[in-house]
C-alpha cells in the first residue's frame, strides 16, 4: 500500500493565454495493488487522522519475524512493551495527546495476501526504565487507557512501510503521555479473515537495546493470557497534534540514470519548518540494495531558514540499485521519504522504479504535449534509440493515437527546436494495469554533451491517452513541461500550475555492449578483482579504421558496460579488450553488430571467441573442475609482445619494492613481487603475444 495524496483529484484546471479554460485529465482508477513489480517506498495509513507522526521508539539495525506487532500471518498475538521515559524524551514528543499508535514493517519476508484484524491498543504513562508488567497480559492492563478499538489492514508487498491507527473506537479515551514520563503499550490482534503465507510475514522493524523488553503471546490457534520475554521490541510511531520541527516535504533525484551520461547528479531535499527548534539533524542514506553496502551515509543539521538542500550524489561508474533514504533525527516527522535510485548504462527516467504507477495523464477535450527534461552532463553524445514509457487504462479508454517526441532545450531552458517525431502510434488497447511499451526511433537522435533534452508525448487526437505517471507533491520545477496545442510554442511548467505528475517515460540508447572477460592476472578461475578495461570497436574490413573507444569498469563477474555512440546497427565489427598490463585481445574472426538494445559479447565461455584462440584458461586453485578463459597477463609496456623487456621491468619494480597502482602488477595486489614475475615468466616462455587481423 503506497501513501497517495491525490486520490480526490480527479482534474486539475489550467489557462491558456486566452484565458480558454481546458483540462489535463488524470485517471485514477487503477492506483492501489495494481503493478507487476514490489513497492520498496515507506508508506503511511491514517484513520481518521492527519496530525503529524513521530517514531518515538526507533529502530536499532534489526528486524524480527516474531509478532512483536500485527502480522497477517498469525492468528493471535498479545503484547505489552517498555518505552524508557530517555526514549520518549529523545524521540521529542513530549506531552501532548496521541493522536494515533503505529508501527513499521521493513518487509524483506512480506505476506502474500492483504489481511484485516481486530486491533486493541492501551497506554500508560511510567517512570520505569525496566519492564516491570509481569507475564499476564490481563494483570498488565489494569491503569492503562484503551486508546484503540477496531480494524487494521497490513499489505502485502515488501516494505518498508509503516501504517498509523487513529485512536478511537468503542471504550476509548483521550491519553496524553506525562511530562518527562516513558510509556508502556499493550495490543491484541485477531487476524478475521484468511492468513497470508508464509509464517512470520511481514517481518518488523525493531530495536534490541532492552533486554526483556517486551513480553508476548502468539498463537494459531487460540487466545492465552500467559506472555514469554523478549529482546526485541517494535519500532512504535505516535501521531501528535504539535506540529512536526522539521518536515521533509519531499525528496527529488532520478528514478534511473545511465552512467555516464546523467552524472554528476544531485539529490534534492525540500523542507518545512514548523517547530520551535532553530536546528534539527537530518540523516540521508544511500544503499546498494544486492549487497547493502552505503554509498552515503551522513547526517547535517538544517536550520528554520532552510527550505531546501541540494546534495552532490557520488558518480556511480557501474550499474547498481541504490535505496535513497532521508529521515529527520531525532524522531520521525511524518514519515521518511525514500527513492530507488538505479545507475544503468542505458537509460534515463524519474520515475521510482520501485513503485507501482499512481494512474495515466492526459487530455481531455485538446490536444497537446507533454514532456519531461533531462541532462547529458557528460562529454559524451548520448544517442536515443529507444523510448520506454507506459499507459494505465481499460480496454474502453486504449487505442489512443499520440507520437513520440523529443525536442532540444531553448535558451530559457524550455523545450525547443523538435528533433524527432514518431510516426503516429496508438496506446496498448488496455487491461486494467500499466503495459509497458517501447518504440524504437526511425533514426538516432544524437544529444550533445553538456546539454538538456527534452522527451514526451504528443496527444493526436482530443482523447486522453492515459500516459502513466507517479504522484510528486509538490512537483520539481523546470523538469516537466507541457503546451496545449499540438503545435504551440508556449510550453507551461508542470510546478507552475501545480501540476503534481512525475513522468513515467525513459530515453535509452542501444549503443552500448555489455562485454564479459577476464584478465589472467586478476581472475582466481572464480572471480576477478575489478579493474578499468578499454573496449574498441575497429570496422571488420581492413584497415579495421576505429568506429568507437571506451572505459569502462569491469566487477568481480568479469562484466563491463562499454558506450559507443557513434556505431550503426549495418555495421559489422571486431571488439578489442586493452588493459594496462595484459595482452591486446581482439574478438573472433566472425562480424558482430551493434544493432539491439541488449547486446553483448562474452570472451570467457570458449577459447574462440578470441581471434586466433588467443587466451588461457583459468582454473580456480589449479583445479579443472571450474574455470574460464581469460585474457593473457604480462604486457607491461603494452607494445604487444609478453617478453623479456616486459619481466625486467616487474624485477626492477619488486627490487625497489613499488607499490600502488601499477603496470608492473599482474595480479591486482597493488604490488610488485615474485608473484608476478612468474606469471610473465610463464607467458615468455610460451612466446605469448598480439594477434590480429
């Protein structure tokens, strides 16, 4: 379930320069679990509530499938938790009414089905800084406060996402937490209908740091008074009526950008003061998400003066999936934005790829455009061939015609001269979720380095063609843009007129080779330390002239990602491997092409896919049982032969005990010893070197 402002607004007005009042439709339909792919985005239900939420027990770096908290798959759960009088006090909620009680799933195992439970919620201020509650559940109640009495809804999907009860129900009453007072919290849940599977999900964001904590009861089959300890209580949320210090109102980057055409990029913070603090810490974090190491990690303090902040994101050289989270510490305010930050080595689009489309835009009654802007800042052209983009309709409101556009930026940052218009196309006929479609260009479009471009829709017809589209309130400025003519050159900003849509439509090049090899040196016959690696494409026939050249980084697996702008898809090429210090290799004697989206060409998997069988093969601790054939290591000075001149230079370089990034060392331990030598001793021997056509 993902928190959408905008299910009540189902049209937004705007004015021409003749004052002709028209419509920019939205369809709302087909918001809610309707996707082919998992939320990660942090979410937030309210009932009957919008006050302002804070974490008043945060998480500790731990997550529990035990049902320290509602869970749709058990049956039964009871608990009753300590919140030290130190943790409401560093939580600043301080003494007003609670307004709501809530708590958050991180939802790495999440549960397969929505479920509804009966939910009962009681507190009570304490002094206490151990659990003293005892294990009755019924002897621990007695001098607490029902606060809630009725209904949860817990999503399926992963997380992370945290859902807020609004206090109220039959035998409730008003609770205000006592000045410089902890808290102790006590809930049953009955899930009423089917469980999801599997047991333990969703699992729960939680905090370890008291020992004993929390005691509990959960069961499948039935109800018990009887609570066992444990160590792990759940990360717990109360609403507030005082308003928040510092809200994050919203967090702007790019949903995927490819590398390293979108770098240097920036991470965008917009910020509402409302408290009587002059500072407050705000915590951003960027995390790979396959191997959950930090790209960022680091925490500021903002003032009352500072409505937004604009952070440098790191450049990222290699394709990775990173997780944005920004977060106002000490305790939540409202709730934690967080954004999917993809580096691809293809594509460019805002939109969260981590996020179900929020409905389709269009318009109703006109024509007109509709685009979203983006930036080469690299000194590279960046070639279109491709645009990914996406509708969100039913079968009565597809086959809608429209064109693909792309334009370049005017001087005042605005769309400008048209570069490219699609012949007429016609939107997926419709089946109540988003279809993705992609249309291949005509012809390339080649964007210059170091400038803007703009690309989007237009609408041929007075029919909304329902172009999907994800929720941003309030909308970036001069990112988003549309005119409400098929030919006019007025063109109105998205934030302007309030205009809250974030563009699903992603530009993308095919020329680009995802290549896969080894270096000699560097590979164990299981993994390869990771180095820089030039890629050439040379035309098939001689004089083999250079059609394209780059660097790239090649990972662990041996995979890199090379851009050649400049190729066709007509072509036929050979593809050539330099390193500092290992053998030029060029690729086999057959013609390859540069023509899809998705080509690649992998050295590793037999000895002819180098020209003239020119590699060795690599067993992992001089076994046969596993291997690849990687590229010959020794080629120092990188005049193509592996020789004498090339094992003198390792032997003065170990003799003099260099370190560091250098030629010299074969093997990637950044330094030069015996180790080396006698792998270029070995290739001398067998008189190893370049062969070309």
């Amino acid at each position: 379930m993902r928190r959408t402002r905008l299910l009540l607004m189902s049209l937004l007005t705007v004015t021409t320069l003749s004052a002709q009042t028209t419509s920019l439709q939205i369809n709302t339909d087909f918001r809610q679990f309707q996707k082919s792919y998992t939320p990660r985005t942090h979410t937030t239900s309210h009932r009957g509530t919008s006050s302002p939420v804070k974490t008043i027990l945060q998480n500790s770096g731990i997550n529990t499938a035990v049902g320290i908290v509602p869970q749709g798959s058990r049956r039964f759960i009871r608990a009753c938790y300590l919140i030290t009088p130190e943790e409401i006090a560093y939580s600043q909620f301080g003494s007003g009414f609670v307004t709501s009680v809530g708590w958050t799933w991180i939802a790495l195992e999440y549960q397969s089905s929505m479920t509804s439970g009966l939910l009962k919620v009681y507190l009570q201020s304490t002094a206490d800084t151990t659990y003293s509650k005892g294990l009755s559940y019924s002897a621990a109640l007695p001098g607490m406060t029902k606060v809630i009495d009725g209904t949860i809804i817990i999503p399926p999907g992963e997380g992370t996402y945290s859902l807020d009860i609004g206090v109220g129900g039959t035998g409730t009453s008003a609770f205000s937490v006592a000045a410089g007072s902890g808290v102790y919290v006590a809930f049953e849940y009955e899930t009423t209908g089917g469980l999801a599977l599997p047991f333990g999900s969703p699992t729960v964001s939680g905090n370890d740091s008291l020992v004993s904590g929390i005691a509990l009861y959960n069961s499948q089959v039935s109800l018990s008074d009887s609570l066992t300890y444990f160590n792990v209580r759940p990360e717990t949320r109360f609403g507030d009526l005082i308003p928040d210090d510092v809200e994050i109102l919203n967090v702007y980057t790019m949903g995927e950008i490819p590398t390293p055409f979108g770098f240097p990029d920036t991470l965008g913070i917009l910020l509402e003061t409302n408290g009587i603090q002059t500072l407050n810490e705000i915590r951003v974090t960027s995390q790979n998400i396959q191997n959950s190491s930090y790209v960022i990690d680091t925490t500021f303090m903002v003032s009352s003066f500072t409505p937004f902040i604009s952070l440098a994101l790191p450049t990222i050289t290699f394709p990775e999936e990173d997780l944005v989270i920004v977060k106002a510490i000490p305790g939540d305010v409202d709730y934690q934005l967080q954004y999917c930050h993809y580096t691809t080595p293809d594509r460019y689009n805002y939109a969260d790829p981590c996020v179900p489309s929020d409905g389709g835009l269009g318009f109703s009654g006109i024509n007109g455009r509709f685009v979203a802007g983006f930036h080469n800042y690299s000194s590279q052209i960046f070639p279109i061939d491709a645009v990914d983009h996406c509708f969100i309709n039913d079968s009565l409101v597809g086959n809608k015609p429209y064109n693909i556009v792309i334009y370049q930026s005017a001087p005042n940052g605005k769309p400008g001269a048209l570069l490219y218009s699609s012949p007429l196309l016609f939107s997926p006929p419709g089946n109540t979720y988003s279809q993705s479609v992609t249309h291949m260009l005509t012809n390339t479009v080649l964007i210059p380095p170091n400038s803007k471009f703009f690309v989007g829709y237009r609408q041929a017809q007075f029919q909304n063609i329902n172009a999907c589209f994800e929720d941003e309130r309030p909308v970036r400025e001069d990112v988003f843009y549309y005119t409400l003519t098929d030919t006019g050159t007025v063109w109105n900003d998205f934030a302007i007129d309030s205009s809250n849509y974030r563009l699903d439509i992603a530009p993308r090049t095919c020329k680009n080779l995802k290549v896969k090899l080894y270096l000699e040196g560097f590979f164990n016959g299981a993994y390869m330390i990771e180095d820089k690696v030039i890629v050439e494409v040379r035309d098939f026939a001689f004089p083999y002239s250079l059609a394209g050249v780059d660097t790239s980084h090649v990972d662990s697996t041996g995979t890199g990602y090379f851009n050649f702008p400049m190729t066709n898809g007509f072509s036929n090429y050979y593809f050539v491997v330099k390193h500092r210090n290992h053998l030029e290799t060029w690729s086999h004697a057959i013609p390859e092409k540069i023509d899809t989206c998705d080509d690649s060409y992998n050295f590793t998997d037999s000895l002819s896919k180098a020209y003239g069988n020119n590699m060795a093969y690599v067993t992992l601790l001089s076994r046969s049982i596993t291997g690849a054939y990687a590229i010959y290591a020794g080629d120092v000075n990188q005049d193509g032969a592996v020789d004498g001149t090339d094992a003198g230079i390792i032997d003065n370089d170990a003799y003099n005990f260099l370190t560091g990034y250098i030629s010299s060392d074969l093997n990637g331990d950044n330094i030069a010893d015996a180790t080396d030598a006698l792998l270029c001793d070995n290739n001398v021997y067998n008189v190893v070197g370049i062969m070309r056509p």
